[in-house]
C-alpha cells in the first residue's frame, strides 16, 4: 500500500488533460463567434407583434423588408437609422393587417413625387 502524495498520474489522466485544451479552445471559438454574430449586424426588436403593426399604422417606419418565406422583417423607425429586426409569426396575417396602410402610404408618396 503506497499512498504516497508524490506519486505521478496515471498515463490515462495526463492524457486526457494534454487533449482536453485542443477540445476546449475551438469550442470556445465556435460558442464565442456563434454569439458576436447574434448580436452584429441588425438589433433584433423586443417589441410585440402589435407595436410593430402601430408603427406602420403611425407612419413611423421609414423603410423596410420581409422575407415571406422566414417571416423575418426589417425595418428602420423615421428618425433613426438603427436597422430593427423582428420574427413576424404569421406572414399572411401580418401582410392582412398592414397591406392597407402600406399601399396608402405608397400612393401619398408616388402624388408627393409627382409634385
């Protein structure tokens, strides 16, 4: 019975702790690209579906796009050149309940060009 405290690892530990930063670092790497990209680019929107639809009701988005097959909408309010990102939940509905609006606002700014 040895149980000395000098006594070396085994060779399955140390080998474990000689792979373990080759695993550890590029994961890391992933995790940590991975969330710069979530938060480059476009601010996702923490506002609800019905703040959004007041917004084009209000006149208070001053361009924007959706992509009909994600449901992912971008926009930017009058006023502010922050590029907004919002996850429309049902495209239909949402197109239903700003088609209206859009198409007004559309045709005061083609008779505003005319002038």
């Amino acid at each position: 019975m040895n149980n000395s405290p000098n006594k070396a690892p085994s060779p399955k530990k140390n080998r474990i702790f000689t792979i373990l930063p080759y695993i550890l670092i590029p994961l890391m790497m992933v995790v940590g690209i991975a969330i710069a990209s979530q938060q480059s680019g476009n601010r996702s929107s923490e506002a609800k579906y019905y703040q959004i639809v007041q917004y084009f009701d209000k006149d208070q988005i001053s361009e924007f796009s959706l992509n009909l097959t994600s449901g992912t909408l971008k926009y930017k309010l009058k006023g502010d050149d922050t590029k907004w990102q919002y996850k429309v939940p049902n495209v239909s509905v949402f197109v239903d309940d700003v088609n209206e609006t859009v198409r007004e606002h559309n045709k005061n700014a083609k008779s505003d060009d005319d002038m």
